[in-house]
C-alpha cells in the first residue's frame, strides 16, 4: 500500500515538473503587456501554422493577428473559421505575402502589410479597440535580422514595452 501512495506522489511530481518546464518556455504564449483592456501576446515560438492556429483559438476577444510572411507555399485555409469569428485584424509583415492576403483579407474586416516587425506594431497599437487581444503569432521560422525565434521574441517584447 506504502509503494503504491509513494509511486503515485512521484508521479505527481514528475507531472508537476514537466508542466512546469511547458508553461515556462520563453515567447509561447508570453503576456507582454496588459494596457487599457488590451492584452499584447508574444507568439513567436510559433513558428509553423499548426501553433498558430493552436493560439488563436485559445481566445474568445477580438484577435489583432501579426503574422510573419513565408517565402513557402502554405495553405492559410485552416484559419477561414478563426477569421470569420474571431479575427478582426490581420497584420502581415515582411517581404510581400499574396498567400495570406489572397486566402484571408477578404474575410477579415481589416488587412494590412508592413515591411518589418516594428511597423506592424506600431499598426496595431493604432488600429486597437479595447478588448483585444493583439497576437504575435509569426507561423514561420526567423529571418534576417533575427536569427531565431527568441531574438524575434525578445525584439517584439522591447518593441511592445516602448510604446506609448
């Protein structure tokens, strides 16, 4: 009876743990900033559109989305449901990007493209409405300047604590 209690608490603290370790990866769905009833989320772990569906469905308040351009053919289809009903804003950045503009702009109610990550916060800290969640969700790997996804995060973060 003794071992059975004992294996269950160390399966319990091994569950613990591991949980523990999941919640604490940097740039997975980090609140970066919560300022007049909008709450800034940096994504940018996020990087194929599986993980970025997962965190977009995770909230019900209107989603500002800030998407990173792919210089690969993906299908953006998946997201049609989120962007009819949860979606209200769709920032793209980087080199131009007619997959996502051409799969999804018509259903937004917002579309726009920016050249590089600070001006598409800059957008969206303009075009917020209280109740938004404002998502940094790239869906793709890092590219020039950053060389992976943590500098991407980091730079986001700083980027969203600047403003005003």
């Amino acid at each position: 009876m003794n071992k059975i209690k004992l294996y269950k608490e160390e399966l319990l603290a091994a569950r613990k743990k591991s949980l523990a370790s999941f919640s604490d990866m940097d740039y997975r769905l980090e609140s970066v900033l919560f300022k007049d009833d909008v709450e800034w989320i940096n994504d940018s772990k996020a990087t194929d559109l599986e993980s970025s569906y997962y965190s977009l469905s995770l909230f019900k308040e209107p989603i500002i989305w800030i998407v990173e351009a792919s210089d690969l053919q993906k299908d953006y289809s998946i997201f049609e449901r989120l962007a009819r009903y949860q979606i209200k804003t769709i920032v793209c950045y980087g080199g131009y990007e007619t997959n996502i503009k051409y799969s999804l702009a018509g259903i937004v109610d917002n579309y726009a493209h920016k050249s590089s990550l600070k001006e598409a916060v800059e957008f969206a800290n303009e075009f917020k409405r209280r109740n938004n969640v404002i998502l940094f969700s790239p869906s793709c790997s890092s590219k020039n300047p950053f060389a992976n996804y943590k500098e991407r995060g980091l730079y986001f973060n700083e980027l969203v604590k600047g403003l005003k």
